[in-house]
C-alpha cells in the first residue's frame, strides 16, 4: 500500500489495520471510549500548531486529527451504525442548512444577522432531534433550558466558559470585572476556610468554585482562559527550564537541590524579559 492524496486510501489504510486477522493488534483492540482521549489530545495538538504559527506541523497534525474521524467512522461502521461516507453527508448537509444565505436565499448580510441565523436553525435542529429520540423510546439528552445545547463533554474550563455565556444571555451576570474578583476572594476565603478545617472533599469543591470564578473573571476581561493559561503554561516552561540551566551551570540537578537555590534562580528567570 502506498502513501495516498486520496481520502480513500486513508479508509483502506484503517481498514486494513482493523482487519480481525491480518490487521493491528493495538488498532483491533480499541473502541470509541478508548479512542477518544486520543481524539481531544489531536485536537488540542492541532491547536497547538496554529499558536505556535508551524504550517508543516499544522498539516501534519490535521492528518493525525483526520485519521481520528476515520477511526470512528470505522469502528461505527464494523457495528453497522454509521460509515465515513455518512460523516462526509451528515456535514455537508447540515453546513448546507445552516448557511441558506449562502446556497439558498436569505436576508441574512451581516455577521450579526448570519450568527442570529444559525442559532434559530441550530435550535430547530436540536428539537428535530429530541423528536427522533422521543420516537425511538429514547430519553432526552439533558433537560430543556437555557444551558442546553453546553455538551458536559467540553474539557471542564471551556463548559465553564459556555455555561456562563448562555446565563449571561437572560442576563444573569455581573455587569463588570469588579464584582468577579470580589466573588472570587469570597472563594478563595471559602477554600482557606475548608484547607484548615481538614475538609478535603469540601476543599475540593470549593476550589471547583474558585476556578469557575476565576473563569468567569477572564470572560470580563474578553480574554479566553484557557489561551491565558496556555501562555502561562508557556511561561513557565521557559522559567523552570532557566532554573535546570542554572543548577547545570553549578554541577547540580533540581532533585539534588534544595528549594531555596531553586526559588533563587527562578526569580532571577523572572526579571528576563519574555520571549516572542
């Protein structure tokens, strides 16, 4: 087998490597659950190509995404759910439908218009869905209301975010940044409160309520939380890789240092200016 422009050698590639016999033992064994830590990891992967600006490292982790969908699609496909044509026909149906401005007729001509747009079309979907579950005798996904339509499968910081934004919405919200940071010292008090009195379980929740807080904080503020963490992600990376550096310089190791001499050189890191 050789190396494919065509999405169909891709396919073959998976189903060769699915085959119950002549194919992949690790491939063979997996299934949705198990794939799909790997799914969320490619993604973010992806994302991390674009914030560090690599084109070839973009491209090749588009492939390693690709090959995910591809990987479901198969396992749905040996179940006799779904196939990857099916995929293929699902979105090109559903961006079709949701962009009647564009393929049909619409007054929709500004963003705001085409975003109000697609949230009407989207929550017609949402509710010709529940009708088809309600056919099959099938529960409803989660309970109607202002949240629905947040999946609980988001990574906890960006449902955070979307649960906040939908609330905001019917304006159950703070008005500014000021209010934020005093909910988040109420948190913090409530936290500290909890760590003294031994309450681990209790201290866990409550610092749940000071990362939602503190999430809230960065939506005030108009920036992403999770960019604001990845920056300082970023930053001490470079810091504690400073830290190393200098103990190096003097024949140690951080596991043969002591915490002071650590603290020393990663406040000397700080007064660096920061790397582009």
């Amino acid at each position: 087998m050789k190396p494919s422009r065509d999405i169909s050698g891709l396919i073959e590639i998976m189903a060769a490597l699915r085959h119950p016999q002549t194919g992949c033992p690790w491939d063979i064994k997996q299934d949705f659950a198990s794939i799909k830590p790997y799914t969320i990891e490619e993604a973010y992967e992806v994302a991390d190509a674009i914030e560090r600006n690599d084109p070839e490292d973009l491209c090749d982790e588009l492939g390693d995404l690709l090959l995910q969908v591809v990987f479901h699609a198969r396992m749905a496909e040996e179940q006799d759910l779904f196939s990857f044509e099916d995929v293929v026909e699902a979105i090109t149906r559903k961006m079709i439908r949701r962009h009647p401005h564009v393929f049909e007729r619409s007054d929709a001509d500004t963003p705001d218009k085409v975003k109000a747009q697609w949230a009407e079309i989207k929550a017609g979907e949402k509710a010709d869905r529940a009708a088809r579950r309600a056919a099959r005798g099938l529960p409803e996904a989660e309970t109607p209301g202002q949240l629905t339509g947040v999946p609980r499968a988001l990574p906890a910081l960006m449902e955070a975010l979307k649960l906040q934004e939908a609330a905001s919405r019917v304006g159950f919200d703070w008005g500014a940044a000021g209010p934020v940071l005093d909910k988040i010292e109420e948190e913090i008090a409530e936290l500290r409160a909890e760590i003294a009195s031994g309450e681990t379980e209790k201290a866990a929740g409550e610092l749940g309520d000071v990362i939602f807080a503190v999430a809230n904080l960065a939506r005030h503020l108009k920036t992403d939380p999770e960019d604001a963490l990845r920056a300082t992600n970023t930053k001490f990376r470079t810091r504690f890789a400073a830290v190393e550096a200098g103990l190096a310089d003097q024949g140690k190791t951080p596991a043969g240092a002591t915490l002071d001499e650590m603290e020393a050189l990663w406040q000397a890191a700080k007064l660096k200016p920061e790397q582009d």
